[in-house]
C-alpha cells in the first residue's frame, strides 16, 4: 500500500488520431486505473471530450495536467471541462495553450472564473 502513496504515475498521450469509439475505450481505461494513483497527465492536441472531464473531476491524485492545443473558443465542452477543473481538488499545475488554428481568445477568462469557483 506504501507503494501507491509514493508512486508517481504520468501518462503522456499527445496528438492521438482515434474513432470516437478508440477514445470511449481510453476514457474507460483511464477512469479505471485505480492501481496505481495518476499524477500527471499529458494531453496537448487531443480533442476535449466529456470522457476528460469526467475523468478531471473523479481524479483525486491529479495534480498536473497539460491541454496545449486542445483548447479554442469554440470547443463543444467548455464549460463542463471549467466545471471539471473547479471540482477537481487535487491539481496544483494546468498548462494550457493555443494554437495557430485554435484561438482561445476571450473563452479563456470565463475558463479561469470556472477554475476559481
């Protein structure tokens, strides 16, 4: 038991090209995996989805998360991933970034009053 207080578990998935289906499958692996506490999770360039939300909110080891060009102003779940972070006690570190073909723009303030809540 020891062994899983101390362990620190990252996973990196970055630019993953799934069906719909491949990422239920993901989301149900990770939201699952309760062996070993994950930490840090790298997601830059993935689509946001309700299955990462969900995941954010139910992780009480999660204390870093990067998102780099997953988010723009007119991403579908916005504000439930706000909602997602604001319920996620645990997470000290959120990088988050644009890109040349996702603009955050003015989204980017209500995200930052959602964290607040």
């Amino acid at each position: 038991n020891s062994y899983k207080t101390q362990s620190i578990f990252t996973l990196s998935v970055i630019n993953c090209k799934q069906s719909e289906s491949q990422w239920e499958i993901f989301y149900s692996f990770i939201e699952n995996f309760d062996c070993i506490p994950l930490k840090k999770l790298i997601f830059d360039k993935n689509p946001i989805q309700e299955g990462i939300c969900n995941f954010i909110k139910n992780s009480p080891c999660l204390k870093t998360l990067s998102l780099r060009g997953c988010l723009s102003y007119d991403t579908p779940f916005l504000q439930k991933f706000g909602l997602a972070l604001s319920q996620n006690k645990s997470l000290l570190q959120l990088f988050i970034s644009g890109e040349s073909n996702k603009y955050l723009s003015q989204s980017l303030k209500p995200l930052i009053e959602d964290i607040k809540k």
